[in-house]
C-alpha cells in the first residue's frame, strides 16, 4: 500500500476547508508559454488568504480537532508562513493559539501572526530551544501541537491545492512543486497521481538547501544543516514520512540557484503582474530557465505563497 | 444631450473587443477591506493583455476600421501603455503598426512595442517632434492615427471595463478611475451612470499634474504644462472632449501626493499581491489612504496597469 494519505482523505479535507479557504485560481501567461515552449498553468497560491498554501493544512488540523480538545488552543513553532495560517485558522475557530517565533525573526512576520490573532512566543534562535517553549506551552495548556508538514492531515490538506488545479486545467504532463519539509509536494503527488496516474511529479528546491534532493538520490534521508538561501519557507528538511511517499512518487529534485531564484521571481512579477515570494520562484526558474525539459508539454506549477518583505525593494526604488 | 459615446456604443465597443482581450477579474481583499472601514472591488486591468486597460481602445478602433484602410497601417505616438497596446492589437489584425517615442524612453518600453510586433520610430523628446514625425508617417503610408484619448471610440472601450466591474460587483456607491487625458474616467463614468444612475464617480490624479483638478474646479480646461510624478501614464492633459464629458459626470478630482502613490503601491503589492504601476496606485491611494471618505460604501477601484520597470526594485533588493 502507498504511504500518506488517501485520494479520500484530501477530498475529505477538501470539503472541511472549502468553507475556510480561497479557491485560488490558474493563471495563464502568453509570453511565459512562449518563453518556455510549453503550456503552462500557474496554480496561484500566492493569493490564499494569509498569502500561502499553508492555511489550508493548519484549517485542516485545527477544524478536525473535537471541541474540547480544539478548546485548549493549538501551537506550533514557525515564524514563517505556517504561523500565520495557524493563527488565522485559529480565530475561524475562536480558540487561542500560541506561536513559538526565534529572537530575530522579521518583525513583518511577528507582525503578521500577530494581526491574525496569534500569541508571538518568543525564544533562542535554534530548534532545542523552539521545541522546549511549544512542549512548555502545551504542557501548561493543553494546547496541541500542528506540525508544518510530518502529519497525514497537512498532507491530505495541501494536497487539495494540485486536486482544485487538475480540476481547472484538465490533463497535465507535468506538475512541479517547491519542496521543504516535504508537505505541500507529497500532498501533490498523491492527489495528481491518484487523478492521473502517470503524471510526472518533479520537486523544486533551493541548491542552498538541498537536502530533498540529497535524500532521494542517496536513498537515505539526509538533513539540511546549515541552510542558505533566500526563500525563507525552503530551509525545513523531510520527515521519515514525507521521505517515504517522496521515493515512491517523485521523478526528481530539480536544484534551483541563488541567481536563478531571483530572476524567476521577477519574471513571474513583469510578465504575471503576481508578487511571489522566493520559495514559490523555484518551480518558476525550473520551468523558464531551462532547467527542466518541458517543450510541448502541458505543465502544472504550484506558486506557493506572495509573503515577501517588500522594505528592501520600496526602500531604494 | 449628454457629452461623448453612449451606453449602446460602449457596449458595442465590449462585443467588438471581446474575443481579443482577457475579461479581467474583480479582486477583493478583507484586510484592505478594514484598512478601509468599505467594501472594496478592484478591477485588475494590471492582469489585461499589454498589462493595462489601454488594449481595450486600441483593439476597438483597429478592429472598426474597414479592411483598406486597416491595411495601411496604424500610428501612435505614445511610448507607454497606449504604445504597446496599438503594437499588440495591431499585430493581432495582422497590420503595421509604428509606434513614435521619444529619445530617452525607458528602454523597456521600446522593448515591449518592439515584442509586440510595432515598429518603433524614435524622434526628439517634445510633442512637436512627436506629432510631426507621426504625421510624416501617416503621409509617406497612409496609416491611421490611434489616438490615446481623444476619439469617442477609445472612451467607449475604455468604458468596458467599468461595464464588467458593475456586472461582477453589483451595485456600487461609487467607483474611482485615474485621470490623466480622461479616457480612462470618461468611460468609466458613462458607462456606471447610464447603469447604475445616481452612482457617485470620481478621478484621481497626481498633484503633481494636476490639470484635471485646476480645470473642473475653474470651469476652465487646463493643461500640465510640465507634470512631474512618478506616475508615468498621468501625464497628459484634458481635451475639449473629455472635459466635457467630465464637466458633466465628474463629482471631484482627489489629488494624490508622489509619498502618497508609493505607499499604496506597496499596499496593494503586499496585500493583494498584485503589481500594479505607480498611475494604479493613486485610486488605491484615494480609498486607503482617508484622502476620500468612503466608510461604508461599496466602492469600484479601477487598477488601470502594472508595467512598472522592476529593475531598481531588484537592483538593491
């Protein structure tokens, strides 16, 4: 039997976010089709409410909670975009939640979490100390604990967003996602191939962080220790479970450069007039700078979030 | 009666255009929604073919012209959205077009017209030198001149896109266009009142090229003598038709600050995730920014384009 989740649990999952959640639309582009030779659907998750395909796994786990169990509050330790989902899907419900955010992080972020409802729990910048003040918080609490990514109901749920882009595009050679943790690219390799099976299923990744890439071409999962690259929601490493449904499903790991990640982002926001984040430019630069043979195929490309901090880019235009 | 083209001519003008332009989509977004303390309804013509609601009058007059005269060709002498637009719509009706710019237009721009299939004809930086060589071209070949504004057939499509904000939307309180010839917001206005009478329509402008405030307000028809804003697409003057049709329609001009334009910018960048171009951005500003009160109201935002140069955005970034 294959690992992770079900086609049925992600059309379950489906049915509890619908309520909660945009249904982003696909984008086509005209000179993006050009450029890379190929048709091209662009699932626009930059345009998800919160700005990433992350609510709808923390909408999944947070309204399949019972109600006393949901009454305590939930938790998790990302400062990034799943955060922010956490503490949005949260207030849908009316309970607390509590996000453990290292000392440095973006203020804009902070920020963010905090606007949704969120309570910003600061620590040391490293993972012992994150894991020490979410297990504080539940053991005072009671709150539970939603993981980015290593749990069957994140998987199911972000996989709803390649099953709402087959329904839109139709048949698709090809789909492409970035791949962190693991989550969002195991969910969409199960719902495309479970939809269409024989599709091709690539993972994008930052060469900064290849640990994906290292794990399936050694068969052995491998961590990213010292991730560098600037798409900020790229630097988690896989799980034992999304290693698992990864080898079984995933054709390959396309490595995305520093250089390559920028000019992506931008070309998606000249000819797209979509404001991408870094980590969602990665299946981008895979598919328009040539990193990947796509010609005459009809192509599937999940632009995961918008989330960028845009100081630097206002500061000096 | 009542100054410029009707309701019959803008919907005319709709089914013309219609098989060659993207019918647009009305964003919303809650969190603009607070900020505004309104419901707020943005037309995304950043998302139009060309990248702005100029493609709309362009297709309409180079698809009404009978096929001998199409054949010869048509001419522009704007360098920026209009450019682009005559380029691409031409092209599509399989024509020459030749586009006049001026020395020292941004490099990218050319590129664009040149892109879209339009021949660009370089002269000195001054309207004179623009309006002779434009003329020197419709001598030697006998092109038609599309103009940016001036010409009922243009005001008309332009009108389309408040045609299918109103549909989408529904009913409206009021509805915000740029102003710069007043294409734009003649259109927009004729075509919101003959829908929905008593709808209340107002322009924005940069204060730094303000003629369509100093000349509803004098009564008066003005000229920018020497524009100065960021807003690029803001910087023609009122013609004797337009203000006419603005005399008559027209509740007010809000004028809207460079820091003002920039700021709303960046708002709408960060929260809708959607470029839009520094001329977009002042009815953004009018509605965020309190310079117009609107508590309450359900309010129409025409974002008129998003090609905006994103190299000294990327370049310190």
């Amino acid at each position: 039997m294959p690992s992770g989740p079900t086609l049925a649990a992600i059309r379950e999952a489906h049915a509890r976010i619908a309520p909660h959640i945009h249904r982003t639309p696909v984008f086509r582009s005209a000179s993006l089709d050009r450029l890379a030779g190929a048709e091209l659907f662009f699932k626009c998750e930059n345009l998800q409410r919160t700005g990433s395909f992350k609510m709808r796994g923390a909408t999944n786990v947070i309204f399949s909670l019972s109600e006393p169990v949901a009454g305590r509050g939930v938790v998790t330790h990302s400062s990034g975009n799943h955060g922010a989902a956490v503490a949005y899907a949260a207030r849908r419900r009316g309970i607390p939640a509590w996000v453990v955010v290292p000392r440095g992080a973006p203020e804009v972020k902070q920020r963010a979490i905090a606007d949704f409802g969120g309570e910003v729990i600061t620590c040391e910048p490293n993972l012992a100390a994150r894991e020490a003040a979410a297990r504080e918080i539940m053991e005072r609490t009671g709150a539970t604990l939603v993981h980015p990514y290593d749990d069957d109901r994140i998987i199911a749920a972000q996989g709803t967003a390649a099953l709402e882009l087959l329904e839109d595009a139709g048949s698709l050679d090809l789909v492409l996602a970035p791949v962190s943790g693991g989550g969002l690219l195991s969910g969409t390799a199960i719902a495309a191939q479970s939809l269409q099976p024989g599709i091709r299923v690539v993972g994008c990744e930052p060469a900064g962080a290849d640990d994906a890439w290292r794990s399936l071409h050694s068969g052995q999962l491998q961590k990213s220790e010292k991730p560098e690259t600037i798409a900020d929601g790229l630097r988690a490493s896989l799980s034992e479970r999304t290693f698992a449904i990864l080898r079984e499903r995933v054709e390959d790991v396309v490595l995305i450069g520093e250089r390559e990640i920028l000019d992506a982002m931008r070309l998606i926001w000249e000819r797209m007039k979509l404001v991408i984040e870094p980590s969602s430019a990665v299946t981008a630069a895979a598919v328009l700078l040539g990193k990947i043979d796509v010609s005459g195929k009809r192509v599937g490309i999940l632009l995961s979030g918008g989330n960028v901090d845009l100081g630097p880019f206002f500061h000096s235009a």
